[in-house]
C-alpha cells in the first residue's frame, strides 16, 4: 500500500501535480519570518530527543494535546520525555483534518524519513527511530536547514539584542544566511510602566543614548536600527492588536512618555495617540533605511489568566481578536504615503474575515515604483492552514496580483516546520491546476502558469527583500 505521505500527496489532478513536481518542488525556501532561536542556530543543536523537538514550545500541539483531555503535566509540566511523547500519539488520532495530522506526518516524512502513520501502536517505535537520528551530526540545528534547501532565515529579534550570535554564524557560516528582523514591540508597550521602565535603561545602555523623553526614544532606536542594519538587518515587524492612527501632537507624546517614566499607568486615549506616534516613526525609518516592514495584525493574547499566571506567554492561550481594521489601518497608511515615506510593506490578518479588507488595503497604497509593494501576507497562525491558505489566495488573485506574491514563512520555533512550505506549494499548485482543468485559465499559459509557480516559491521574495 502507498504510503499516506506520497509523492502526490493532496495533489488533485494532472496539470496539479505537473506544476508541482515540475516548478515548486525543488525550489529553494526563503523563510523570511521565523521565530528560530538564534543560539540555537549558531551553537549547532542537538536535541536530546523527539519530545524536545517537536513538543518543546509548540502550542499548535499544546492545544491540540489539551483538548484531547491531555493533563498539563504531560505537555509543560516534569513528565518524563517519552511519556509527554505517548501523550500527544494518544492525541495525533483525534488531529483527523486538523492541519496538525497533516503537518506531523510530513514532518515525520521529509525530516526522519519516516513514513508510518503515528499513533499508540506505533509511538514506541517512531521515538526511538527519531530519536536515534537526533543523536547524529545530520540532524543538528544547522543540518536541519541545510536538509529543506533554506537559503536565508530571518530570525526576530528585539533592538536591545546584541545579535552576537547573528556574528557568531556570520563568523562561521553554514550554507544559509541568517539575518535579524527588527521587532521593537516591547519599545512600544507603555500599558505596564514598571516593565516598560526597566525596558527603556536596557536600550539606554545599549544604545549609548540616555533616553529620558520619546525624542531620546526615538534616537536610541535609530541607534539600535543602524546597528541592525549594519548586521544585514532588511525587515521590521509588529504584532498589533489592531491598527493605531490617532491624531496626536508632539508634546502630546512627550507628556505621555513622562508619565509613563513616572510609573503612571496611560489613558487609554494616551496609549492610543503613544501607539499611533512610534508606528508611525518606526514606519518612517524603516522607509528610510530602504527596508520592507511587516504588520501581524488581530491576536487577542493571554487570555486564559489563570493559566498565564503559572505559565506565562506564548503558551497556546491566545486567540482571533474581532475589531474593525479598515479605518485606521487606511489612515496609519495615509499618514505615510502622503509623506513618501511608505516602504514595502506586508500585511498579515489574523481574522479570517479581514482577507478582503487587508487585500483592497494594501492595493490603495501601490505606487508603481515596485512590483508587489504593498503585499497581502500569507495565511498566519490560526490561518496557516488549507483553507485558510485557500482563501488568502483567492482574495489577493480576486482583489490584486498572485503573481506577485512572496510567498510563504514558517512563523514558527520549530527547526521541524520547514515542510509547511511544501504544504503551502501543494496548495498553490491545486488551486492554479483547478483553474486550467476547469477551463478558467488558459493551457496554452502553461509555461507562464509555471513561472507564477516559481516566481511564488521563491523568485518573487528573492526580488523583493534583496537579501
């Protein structure tokens, strides 16, 4: 019998499995967002097992796991390592079309070579045989890469970091360049003032700049910016909960920034203005260091309180957030376009219901000046999956240019997640072969249908960040 991952897995005719296996298949990976953690690339990891691999800070499965009735012991708690492994066998069944059966088997296929269907009966043996591997040189951090052909990863990196491991693997290189992206999110976060003071001496430090009012602020980061630059440094990025454009004057801003160094708590007008006030500087100079800045915009975050409090962020307890994004998400846009001061930039949607507002969002903004400017992000987080990836697809090819799209990213902490981009090329390649087998698009444009498929894979992301 077949295996379930085969070579035409998902594959849904001829002319689909001919792009595939003929233009997206052997194409290099630009993973141009990632949240790998840079030590790890630059020391060479090995892992001490399976579980640690795959289970360690993956909260797709921590939820999946807790659904299933899992106890948190066996998924951030002290269990032994196998038996937190058993657990979430025990739970790949009940994963039946959730993206997570998908993305275990091709994990298990493309990275270990390992094509058995886990579950119960097989968990003991799936381990051990991966676990074996785990132990060998070509299954260290760097390998890993190197195994799923990536060319330049993209780390995400805050302005207080010293990037000396981005230097230590510049030092010592790979075969993949690994660059830093800019994330000043914490720069931003006034809300907590205790946290955010101590925040504001880091970057004092760092930066060699006494930040004792926002144009202090404001000058620390370009510091900071300057150096990340110097580092090979060509992408910013934001996690917002939404948009922010209000009005605000400069001494509107400083007063807040006062404040807040006081350890007074914002209005929540004053975190509005404060918020609008450094997108909008970030923005500019990003603009002006020629770089293309990214916004992931509608995640309701720590939601689970109880659960925060013992564990922390990032822990699988965050969410799709419901606000209206068209408005300031237009005059954020506005506000730099009519200053020429708008770079690339790649918009990402968390609520499904926003792919048409982020699609006709973006396309108001082009300017002519580069193909694909202004870009519709791939399906993110709770999106990245079939048909979340469908319809980011269908609205950019509805409402803007697929063919100038760049693409997919891993989003992810996991050296295991390069085969979501095979995922995401069988999915291109069902939806542009749907359309020829159905007489939507033309078979004498195979040639050119074939070129979208790799310009998408890859050329298109080469062209527009410039690495």
């Amino acid at each position: 019998m077949e295996p379930f991952i085969n070579k035409d897995f998902m594959l849904e005719g001829d002319t689909a499995r001919e792009l595939y296996h003929e233009s997206a298949e052997g194409m290099p990976i630009i993973d141009y967002h990632c949240h790998l953690v840079p030590q790890m690339i630059a020391d060479n990891y090995q892992f001490r097992d399976l579980t640690e691999i795959w289970l360690g800070g993956d909260h797709y499965k921590w939820r999946a796991m807790r659904g299933n009735g899992v106890p948190e012991e066996f998924i951030t708690g002290d269990k032994p390592s196998y038996e937190k492994f058993e657990k979430w066998a025990e739970t790949v069944p009940y994963t039946l079309r959730n993206p997570l059966y998908h993305w275990t088997h091709l994990e298990l296929a493309r990275a270990f070579d390992v094509y058995k269907i886990l579950k119960p009966e097989t968990a003991r043996e799936i381990y051990e045989e991966c676990t074996a591997k785990l132990q060998t040189e070509e299954y260290r951090g760097q390998a890993l890469i190197r195994k799923f052909n990536v060319k330049v990863v993209c780390t995400t990196d805050d302005p207080v970091d010293d990037l000396r491991y981005h230097k230590q693997i510049a030092a010592k290189p790979f075969g993949t360049k690994v660059i830093p992206a800019w994330r000043p999110d914490k720069a931003m976060a006034i809300e907590n003032p205790v946290a955010y003071k101590a925040y504001i001496d880091k970057l004092s430090e760092v930066s060699g700049v006494a930040v004792t009012s926002y144009a202090k602020l404001v000058e620390a980061l370009q510091v900071r910016h300057d150096f990340f630059a110097s580092m090979g440094c060509k992408l910013s990025d934001h996690g917002l909960e939404n948009f922010y454009a209000a009005d605000y004057t400069a001494s509107e801003i400083e007063r807040i920034f006062a404040d807040v160094l006081r350890g007074n708590e914002p209005t929540a007008e004053d975190l509005d203005k404060f918020r609008s006030a450094f997108l909008h500087d970030m923005a500019v100079m990003d603009c002006e260091s020629g770089w293309t800045q990214q916004f992931h915009v509608g995640a309701i975050r720590n939601n689970n309180s109880r659960m925060f409090d013992i564990l922390g962020p990032d822990t699988g307890y965050d969410a799709i957030h419901d606000l209206n994004t068209a408005a300031a998400g237009h005059k954020f846009l506005d506000s730099l376009a009519r200053e020429d001061k708008l770079t690339k930039t790649i918009l990402y949607n968390l609520n499904p219901k926003d792919n048409e507002v982020f699609a006709t969002m973006a396309y108001t903004f082009n300017d002519g000046t580069v193909p694909g400017k202004m870009q519709l992000g791939s399906g993110w987080w709770f999106l990245d999956q079939e048909d979340g990836m469908r319809k980011q697809m269908n609205a950019l090819s509805a409402l803007g240019l697929l063919s100038r799209f760049v693409g997919m990213l891993t989003d992810s902490r996991s050296f295991l997640s390069y085969p979501r981009h095979e995922y995401f090329r069988r999915i291109l390649c069902n939806v542009l072969g749907h359309d020829v087998d159905s007489g939507r698009l033309p078979k004498s444009e195979l040639p050119q249908i074939h070129q979208m498929v790799k310009d998408i894979c890859y050329n298109n992301a080469d062209r527009y960040f410039g690495f």
